[in-house]
C-alpha cells in the first residue's frame, strides 16, 4: 500500500480534479486528496466555551446530532463485537457527545476528543465527561496507550490531515481486544463514482456529488477512502480486520446536501419529498464501516 500521509507533500502535478472548494489530487495507486492541511499547531488544549451562543447550540442539537439512525448504527456497531458496561471509550471528535452520552448510560467510562471549542464545552457540560482538546497524534496521550476497550472515529477520518498517522495513534490507545471503528464517506460509492462521471463527461463543468465531498476550508473533507485504502491503514496499524462494509446513512437531514448541490432554496422544497421517497426505495450504499481488533 502507499503510503498516502507521504503522498501529502507531493503535489507537483495537476489536480484530476478542480472543484468549487478544492482540488483533488489522484495518486498513481488511487488515493484521492486535497492539497491543504489545516495548520494544526494553532490548536490550544485550552477549552473555551464563551462562544457557544444559542445559534450554535440549535445546530448541535438539531443539525448535527439530528440523525437518530446513525446513533443507532453506531451503538449496534460497537455492541455486535462486545459488550459496553464496565469498557472504557474514547471518541475522536465527539462532537455534541451525544453517542457517547449513550455509551455512558450503558455503563461506559468515556472520555471525548474535540478541537472545536463550542462542541468540547457543550458536550463537557451537558453530558458531564472529560473532553480533551488535542489531537489523537498529541504527545499528551503517550500515557494513555494501552487504555481503552473502545476507540472510535466517527466520520472523521476524512478530515483530518495525515489519515495513516491518525489511524495509527488511535490503534496505540487500544488494549489487546480492544475495538477501532471508523465510519467515513466510501469512494467505492455512487455518489464519488457518478460524481466521476459527470465530471469527465462535460470536461469539469458538472462535477455534482465531488463538490459536496470535498473542500479545502478547515476541517473540511480531504480524502475520501477506498474499502482496500480503510483495510491497508487498519493493517499498517496492527489491527485485525473484524468488519469492513458499506452502508447506506446520511450524517445531515437530506435537505442539507440538496442546498449544498442545488444552492436554491425552491428547489430544494419541491425536490425533498421525492428525495424521501427514493432513498426509502433505493438506500444507496455511500459510507463505509471499519472495525478492527487490536491483536
């Protein structure tokens, strides 16, 4: 496998693709990325919670954390491969902390990871856990290796700058047993395929699905992996494949991605209720899930 967090600093090239928010890069064997890096060295672990309006609190609770299925998802996830009372998780960028609020109601000890500081604060005081500011990569976690029984990345591995890197500092806070599980966008999907499509067929004038799956503002989606990409960081970081599929979810309500392609208000009205009734027909598969086991 390449080793994609090196492929990063080689972008001499031209991009495969030039979309509205950023420019894609194909490697030799695949890999798809953008060339920005959010500049992670101006993170503070200092948590500050003064700019949590209520504007913000609305989009937590009801944009970000509005998906139920996906919490579901999540909690079957995890309790097919065992049980949650008396493990102790970690969740890398938590959010709200809302999945692991449940965790916690089922008996967890868990701890949250959040750089932005409007969700670390409102997790830490709605829900009452310890959340840290600092990436998985931090040194501050060398005397956590070995901790926890759950360490999970929650569409997140798209966004951060060196996935390879992350996956392997995670792997590091597992026990032997413990779990790694990761959701993200599937390139080996639909939506990134006829997003494909739609861009060679009219010479990069319709792009469609790349524009909402890629972008270079901060923490915004930086690579889209590959099922055979997932599988070789799960391998380079010691872990054992215990599940690897695709899966149809949606992280936002239907009409956040229609005013993202559509950018129209009254289209995104007269369209959403058949979007509704076609994903109830046709739950196309668009994300991925990865589990591995420490061994």
């Amino acid at each position: 496998m390449e080793n994609i967090d090196e492929l990063k600093h080689q972008t001499n090239g031209k991009p495969t693709y030039k979309l509205t928010q950023a420019n894609v890069y194909v490697s030799p064997g695949g890999f798809h990325y953008i060339d920005h890096l959010d500049p992670m060295e101006e993170v503070s672990p200092t948590i500050d919670g003064s700019g949590l309006t209520d504007a913000e609190v609305t989009y937590i609770e009801k944009s970000l954390q509005s998906n139920p299925e996906r919490l579901d998802n999540q909690l079957a996830a995890v309790k097919r491969h065992l049980t949650i009372a008396g493990k102790k998780a970690l969740d890398i960028g938590c959010g709200g902390g809302l999945f692991l609020a449940q965790l916690k109601a089922a008996g967890a000890n868990v701890t949250g990871v959040e750089l932005s500081d409007t969700r670390a604060f409102y997790a830490k005081t709605k829900y009452g856990f310890e959340v840290v500011k600092r990436t998985i990569e931090d040194e501050y976690w060398k005397n956590f290796y070995g901790s926890f029984d759950i360490v999970t990345l929650w569409d997140v591995i798209e966004h951060v700058n060196y996935p390879m890197a992350t996956v392997q500092a995670a792997a590091r806070m597992l026990k032997p047993g413990g779990i790694l599980l990761i959701d993200t966008p599937c390139r080996d999907a639909f939506y990134h395929r006829f997003g494909e499509f739609t861009y060679k067929l009219s010479g990069g004038r319709f792009p469609t699905f790349l524009n909402t799956m890629y972008s270079a503002k901060p923490f915004g989606h930086k690579q889209i992996l590959s099922l055979t990409e997932m599988k070789g960081l799960f391998e380079a970081a010691g872990l054992e494949v215990a599940e690897l599929k695709r899966f149809h979810e949606l992280s936002f309500p239907y009409s956040f991605y229609l005013k993202k392609l559509l950018r129209s208000e009254l289209l995104v009205k007269v369209l959403l209720p058949f979007v509704h009734i076609f994903f109830v027909i046709f739950p196309i598969r668009n994300k991925m899930l990865a589990i591995g086991r420490k061994v």
